[in-house]
C-alpha cells in the first residue's frame, strides 16, 4: 500500500478532521446508562450527511458514543471489534465490562497523541456489568475520567450545567429520557452543526437497546416573529 | 497560466439506487487551474464488472486509489471464485483513503450490484468515512445540488426516473 514513506517526519503528523459529528450526552439512571446523539455529519460548515450512526454497542456490556471525525470512529470500532473478538475467543465465561473497555480506548487515544497522529474524536464510553454503572469518556490527547454524567464538544458548555442542576441518583428512564431531551434541544437551538435527528440509546444489565431516531419539537413563538414589521425600523 | 497547478477535476459526480440497481453519473471536465486539460474526461470507472467508482478531487489521487482498489479486487475475486461485493469493494476504497489520508485529497462515490444485497451506493469522501447511502453527490459541483436531492429524491424510482 501506498502509505509507509519513513524518512519523512510529515508521514505521521495530526492533520485536520473532514467529516464530523458533534456532541454526544450521557448520563447514569436508576438501571444503567442513557446515551444521546444526533445524526448530523458536517464536512466543515456544510452538514453533508444525516444518517450518520454515532451510539453503537461494545461487547455484551458497553455502549460508544463518538463525536469528531467519522472515519476515525469506524477505525476505532474495527479495533473494539478485534478486541472484544479476542475476548470471545477466550470462551472463559468472563466479557471486558465497560471499565476494561473505557482503559483500552483512554491507551489507544494516548499513544496515538504521543506520536502526534490522534484519532481526532472525543468518546464516550457507558454500560453496566454486574450491577455496577459506569460512563466515562476520553478524547483525542487522552483526557479521560468517569463521572455521573459526561458530555463531549458543546455539550461540555451547554449540556453539563443543566445536568449538574438536575441529576440525581436513582433517575427512572423516563425522567431520564426527558433530561436527555432538554439538553439536546438546548444544543439544537444553540449548536450550528446540530440536526434535528437524535438517537437515544440506553444501556442496562440485560444489554443495549438502539432507539430510533426522533425529531424534537422547538419553540419559536416569539412576540418579534408576530408583527415583525413593527419596530422594524432601526432594529435589528 | 500555471501549468504546475495539480490537476482538479471541479467535477460534480452523483450515484442514485432505483429499483433495478444503480445508476451513476459524472461531468467530463478536467482542470488545471483556470484551463480546462480534458473536456472529455471519464470520472466513472471500472473496478469489477459489477462495480464502478465515480472519482472527484485530485484526478493522479483518485486514478491511482481506483487502480489500486481494481487490482486488489482482482485477486479478491479469483481467491473467493465469484464476482466481489459493493461493500468489499467500497471498503477497500475506504483502507486505502483513510491510511493515506495524510496524502490524499479525492472523494469517491462507489456503485454496483451484487446478488447479496443488489444495487447499492457507498459515499467515501475525503478523510476515508464510509457511508453507505440511497443517493450520493460529490465533487466540487455537488454544492449546488444538495437543495435539488433534497427536495426531489424519492427511493424506488423506475430507471427512467
């Protein structure tokens, strides 16, 4: 294949992302893990594609949501794919729970900043193994922690505060579904590369489930857009 | 005139799935900075004979991905003794963008028909995502088509549609 000219120190340098997804929310509920994402792929400031998939399940145990360049996604699913195939192999009764996942994914992503060639992407990582929870997340120079509740790119700024407001332990799947749902029309509203196209996914002791996507209703009864040309004169 | 300008294509390439299968399509024009240096170029090329490419971006790039992807899938079909799928074929496309994705600079719209899953369309642009779709635009031109598709693409479309 074309790829190995040595010499040269530019063959592995960090470049630019061309196809990415934007932020990805998830927080800890009474059963397990919701995960929420919207389909959106920009290809700079154009959104190219909107079918994209970015909530995929790991394993028996583990949900990945991705956000930042697409094809580094599909290359860090083939990577879970052989993982998680290795440990099948072992056909020892025992499957990587989401800790054992979250540690591989927080490795690659720092070796990778180390030799100044990241997968460009912030992940996060949820799921539930023997009762235990876990969400962690990880991103491109190999920040990773675990918490109640994670968010990736805008999320961090628009999504975490709101959470921080109104999580609690022991949410139902409902409260938490809703939670989820404010907090993704908030980046509708204010994220230029959302679309309004948002999957949820949960994950739980019995496994994952993929919901299907769905549009969120939004608000734009404002007194302004009623009478728009009253005032209009010098305004703005 | 620059000559050394590398050689765009400023192409508009699209893939449509209907009913039967696929139908790709491409413009002709290749161009060296203002010069036009092919006004009869073929951006859609063979790879096997149940799948093509639609090329976009830098002509030596794609020419060269495809030449590659056409040699690999040889070899692919006479170890499996029957015609490769659009998939493989497209995921080929895919190892080769993404891993030089340092090098590169040319989008790739990937059509055929295979008798597992018939007529499909793979979206592989610059960057290396693969993203299998019911209609793909690419190339430079495709800007002003995305409103069009938007608003007139149906699926099951007869092949005259």
């Amino acid at each position: 294949m074309a790829s190995n000219s040595d010499s040269v120190s530019d063959t592995q340098r960090s470049l630019y992302p061309y196809v990415t997804g934007t932020s990805v929310v998830a927080l800890k509920y009474k059963n397990g893990i919701l995960m929420a994402a919207d389909m959106g792929g920009s290809y700079g400031s154009t959104l190219r594609y909107k079918s994209i998939d970015r909530l995929k399940p790991i394993g028996k145990h583990s949900l990945l949501g991705a956000s930042g360049e697409i094809s580094d996604f599909q290359e860090i699913l083939r990577y879970l794919d052989e993982l998680i195939l290795y440990d099948n192999m072992w056909d020892d009764g025992n499957s990587l729970g989401p800790k054992e996942v979250h540690n591989y994914l927080t490795r690659v992503m720092y070796n990778r900043r180390n030799k100044f060639n990241p997968l460009w992407n912030a992940l996060v990582l949820g799921g539930v193994k023997n009762g235990q929870k876990y969400l962690g997340m990880v991103n491109m120079i190999g920040i990773n922690f675990e918490d109640n509740h994670v968010a990736t790119g805008l999320g961090n700024h628009l999504a975490r505060p709101i959470l921080r407001d109104e999580w609690h332990e022991n949410l139902t799947f409902e409260e938490g579904v809703k939670l989820l749902e404010k907090c993704m029309r908030v980046l509708l509203y204010r994220d230029r590369s959302a679309v309004n196209k948002i999957q949820i996914s949960k994950i739980t002791e019995e496994g994952a489930t993929l919901f299907s996507p769905f549009s969120l209703k939004t608000c734009w009864e404002f007194s302004a857009f009623k009478n728009p040309t009253v005032g209009a004169e010098g305004s703005w | 005139m620059d000559f050394n300008a590398p050689h765009s294509m400023g192409t508009t390439i699209i893939g449509v799935t209907y009913n039967g299968g696929v139908v790709l399509g491409a413009d002709s024009r290749t161009s060296t900075g203002v010069y036009v240096a092919n006004r009869a170029s073929d951006k859609i090329t063979q790879l096997t004979d149940n799948v093509y490419v639609c090329r976009s971006g830098s002509a030596a790039d794609s020419q060269v991905v495809s030449d590659y992807v056409r040699y690999f899938l040889h070899q692919h079909t006479i170890q499996l003794g029957q015609p490769a799928t659009v998939k493989v074929a497209a995921n080929l496309v895919r190892l080769l963008s993404y891993n030089n994705k340092n090098f590169l600079e040319t989008g790739l719209i990937v059509g055929g028909w295979d008798k597992y899953e018939g007529g499909q369309i793979y979206g592989v642009p610059l960057g290396g995502t693969i993203v299998q779709q019911p209609f793909a635009i690419g190339g430079s031109g495709s800007s002003y088509l995305y409103g069009f598709f938007d608003q007139a693409w149906k699926g099951r479309m007869t092949k005259d549609e």
